[in-house]
C-alpha cells in the first residue's frame, strides 16, 4: 500500500526515465528469451530480406540451415537482378546511341 501511495503521490505524473528503464529492462529480458532466427522472423519481409542480404558469412553460419540458405538465395537473386539490370542498360544505352546517329542521319 506504502508503495501505491508513492507512486500515486506524484499526482499521477509517470517519470520517464523510470519508464524509459522499465522498457529498456522489458525489452532485454524479450530479446533474451528470444534467439536470433526467431528474431529475424519477427521483422517485416522487407527488413527482413536486407539483414539476410547484407550479413557476413560468420553470421550467417550462426543462423538455422534453412535461413542461411534464404539468404544465399537472396544474395544469389539479387546479384542475377543486377546482371539482368546490366544488360538492360547496354541495351538501352545502345538503342539511344543508335537513335542520335540515325536523327543525326536525317538532318
């Protein structure tokens, strides 16, 4: 009751860093209880496919066989969308280049 009174006393007022410690301390004891293919799970596709993507190895080689293997998935997909993107672009580059020699042509 003692305590109740003390917290009540400060005219219902909530101190933050206090607030702020309780979630730091709740947050912690989360994380803990949690390991980190759990954590991973947890996160938006998104976010969760950039952490996969940009990971080193040695972290990689801390997660679940089938994590690690989505991330070299990722990794593999990402850098075949960047060859596709390359090649793209030479043909894009190639195709305006041929269209300012041909206006050129006809003037």
């Amino acid at each position: 009751a003692q305590r109740r009174q003390e917290e009540g006393s400060g005219g219902g007022e909530v101190d933050p860093q206090r607030l702020s410690a309780e979630q730091s301390a709740n947050a912690s004891a989360i994380a803990a209880q949690m390991d980190t293919a759990t954590f991973l799970a947890t996160l938006p596709n998104e976010l969760r496919e950039e952490i996969l993507m940009t990971s080193d190895e040695a972290f990689l080689q801390t997660l679940p066989p089938a994590v690690s293997a989505e991330a070299r998935m990722l990794r593999d997909r990402a850098v075949n969308a960047g060859r596709v993107m390359g090649e793209d672009a030479a043909i894009f580059r190639r195709t305006a280049t041929e269209d300012v020699a041909a206006r050129g042509a006809d003037e």
